[in-house]
C-alpha cells in the first residue's frame, strides 16, 4: 500500500512538471505583439511592429526576451498586416499590446479604417493607448530606451504615469471610438517624438562639429541592432553613456486634435494645460504666473487637484458656454521676492485666474474660427435639448469663472 502511494504521488508529480514544460513549450511559441507604428510614403502604407519572444523553462536563456522589429507595406493597411504575418515563423499574440503609434500624415489622412479593422478583430486589445508621432516611423521603431527596450512598454507606462499631470492627454482605443460616434466627434490624442539634449537646448552645430560623426554612428549602431531584435553591444554602451547629449529619447509635446477620424489641429503645451484643467481630473503640474510683488518676476504653484463643471444655455440667438473650474494649488517658487500676507495671495490667486481666463479664452476663439468644436458644445446642447443649427458654434460665447485657492504657502499638507 505504502509503494502504491508514494508512486501515485510519484506519477503526479511527474505529470505536474510536464504540464508545466508543455505550458512554457506553447509561450516560448509565440510572438507577444506590443506596439505598431503606422507610416505612409508615396500612396503606400508602412506597418513597423514591435513583439518579443519569450524564452521560459529554457535553461541559461530562462527569463530572458527578445526585442523583434517586423515590417510590412501595401497599398492598404490590411496588406500592410498580412506582409507581417506573412513574415514570422510563430504565430503572433495581440492580447498584451499596449501602443499603436500614428505618423501626422496617416493622422490628418484619416484613420477609420484603421480602427474599424482593430474593433472587428477580436484579437487586438481596444485599450492600447493611441498616440501621434511626429517624426519619422522608421527611425522611431528603431530606438531603445535604456530602462525598458520595448518601446511599446515603454509608451504604456509613460502615459499611466503621467495620465494625471497637465501636460499629457491618454486615449485608448475604446475611448476614440465612443467620442468619435457622439456629439461633435472630438478626440485628443498626445503627440510625442524624439529629440536629444542638443536639440532641447538648442547647442550651437559648430560647437558640435568633432564629435558628429561619433553621434550619427551610435544613431546607426541603435538602429541596426534594434531592428535585429539583439542588444546593444558593451563598447556601443559604453559610447552612449560617454555622450548622452546624443542620444534621442521620448517627450510628450502637446497634443492633437481629431475632428471624427482626422487630426484637424494642434494644441500647444500651454493649450493643452489649459483643457486639461478644464476637462480632465489632474493632480500634479506646475502653473507659472506673475508675481504680485515683482511684476517682471514669475511664482510657480503646484497643482494640488482641480474641479469642474459647465453647462450651455439659450439666450436668444446665442448660446452661452458656462465653465466653472476650482484649482487648489500650493507655492513652490518665487522669483526675486515674496512676502506672502492676506492681500499679497489674493493677488497671486487673481493672478492665476486671470492668466486661465485670458488662455482658455484665446484657445476657445482659435477653435472657433476653426470650426472646431474642442470643448463638445453641440453634446451639451443634445443633452440639454436645445434645437440647434449647423452655425451652434459660431453662435456660442464663452464664458469661464475660474477660482483659485491657495492652499499652503510653506509646507504642503500631510492630506496631499
């Protein structure tokens, strides 16, 4: 009885590990997809895909994955898919991506079809971020970031981690499809592109001049390498951490707007401070106004958390677009001098109120002569059952009550 046992326990414990071999068998099988990065030349369409393959239960290479770079072209997107699929020995995973990268001229061309082909494939995750690159998609899906070598994770935590700051917007896809079918279709999706320190800092070239060759060869170097799906060699680490100032990496830089399935316009980073204040919960940021004391000097608040709330109302011909917006903020710099009694943070309070009431109004004009209707009038106006012309917004006035309270000028509260 006691040899039956121990070998039945044997037997399962023998079964339990194969299971787990043929488990690791089927991952290490697969292509996990995590971003695609759409681009268009000469009338045709060019798919660069991100995925990785993981080596699980395979001795020394255990834990451990590899960066794969796929590409495909056609004369419609779809055809830009199958020359991926046609190029890969596993079968591909899209459960896991995370990202799906647009140039500005597959944006203002109109990306329908796109989406359309991501809502009926089933396979495709609708709650990867969709993000505008400005720049070139070839030289994008090259780059590595020396942190996470999988852009498309690398973007996916990016915009989690700055979802609640001013100076970023996040869409996922499911988002895109809901406002694009309700009230005026308007969506806001981040820009991004890549720049190196020289380029933020604006260096002179002739300052850089010996050392430019080096640069563009780590540049080719990355690229060759990334797009083999291998790791950097130690000597090309090795260049890059000597030269930095070199090495391009990832800024969020405003935002664009889509008018149904087209980018339209653009928001500065100021612009897209202003909205995001106004239509989206933030609580992090620095807002930057005139110091009361010093006229010609700046004090910088750091926001604490925001409430809002509008409404549109008919009075006669016009319509009225109401905004309330609450800011609680807290000092973190003064310029030159500061001497914060009673009436110095009222000023500093009207100071910002006045700089939010004069942007939001200057960006709700430039929309209006656009025709385009960023802050979603004609939706209030449908919920409010108000008849309305195709004219609704070259009718609306704008009015914005902002109230700013100052909510610590020294240290921050233990709350926040």
């Amino acid at each position: 009885m006691k040899k039956r046992v121990l070998i039945s326990i044997a037997l399962l414990m023998s079964l339990c590990l194969m299971v787990g071999c043929f488990s690791y068998k089927d991952m290490n099988r697969l292509l996990f997809y995590t971003m695609g990065v759409m681009d268009k030349k000469d009338g045709e369409f060019y798919l660069y895909g991100e995925a990785f393959k993981a080596y699980r239960g395979e001795g020394e290479k255990a834990g451990r994955e590899k960066r794969i770079v796929l590409f495909g072209k056609g004369d419609s997107f779809i055809e830009a898919v199958k020359g991926i699929r046609n190029g890969v020995n596993l079968p591909l995973e899209y459960a896991g991506a995370k990202a799906y990268v647009m140039t500005k001229d597959i944006a203002r061309d109109g990306i329908k079809d796109y989406l359309d082909c991501f809502d009926r494939d089933q396979k495709v995750s609708l709650r990867m971020y969709l993000i505008v690159l400005d720049g070139d998609a070839a030289e994008f899906i090259k780059r590595e970031e020396t942190d996470e070598k999988f852009m498309g994770l690398y973007l996916y935590e990016m915009m989690n981690t700055q979802n609640k700051s001013l100076h970023t917007i996040t869409c996922h896809v499911y988002d895109f499809l809901l406002d694009m079918n309700i009230g005026s279709g308007v969506n806001i999706l981040p820009i991004i592109k890549l720049v190196t320190v020289e380029e933020q800092a604006g260096l002179d070239q002739s300052s850089q001049e010996s050392s430019e060759d080096q640069g563009q060869q780590q540049s080719q170097d990355s690229g060759q390498k990334s797009s083999k799906g291998s790791k950097k060699s130690d000597s090309s680490k090795e260049q890059d951490s000597g030269d930095p100032i070199f090495e391009p990496y990832v800024i969020i830089d405003g935002a664009a707007i889509f008018l149904d399935d087209k980018m339209v316009a653009e928001l500065t980073q100021e612009e897209l401070d202003i909205y995001h204040l106004l239509f989206r919960k933030a609580s992090t940021g620095v807002i930057v106004a005139s110091n009361p004391q010093v006229p010609d000097k700046t004090i910088g608040l750091v926001l604490l958390n925001n409430k809002y709330s509008y409404r549109v109302v008919q009075e006669g011909d016009l319509f009225k677009y109401k905004i309330k917006v609450t800011l609680r903020v807290a000092l973190e710099e003064a310029q030159d001098y500061l001497n914060p009694d009673d009436e110095v943070i009222r000023l500093m309070e009207e100071s910002v109120e006045k700089k939010i009431s004069l942007s939001a109004q200057k960006m709700f004009t430039r929309m209006q002569q656009e025709n385009v209707d960023l802050f979603n009038i004609k939706r209030q106006l449908d919920m409010a059952k108000i008849q309305h012309g195709e004219d609704y917004l070259q009718k609306t006035v704008f009015e914005i009550e902002p109230n700013v309270i100052m909510d610590s000028i020294g240290t921050l509260k233990a709350g926040y």
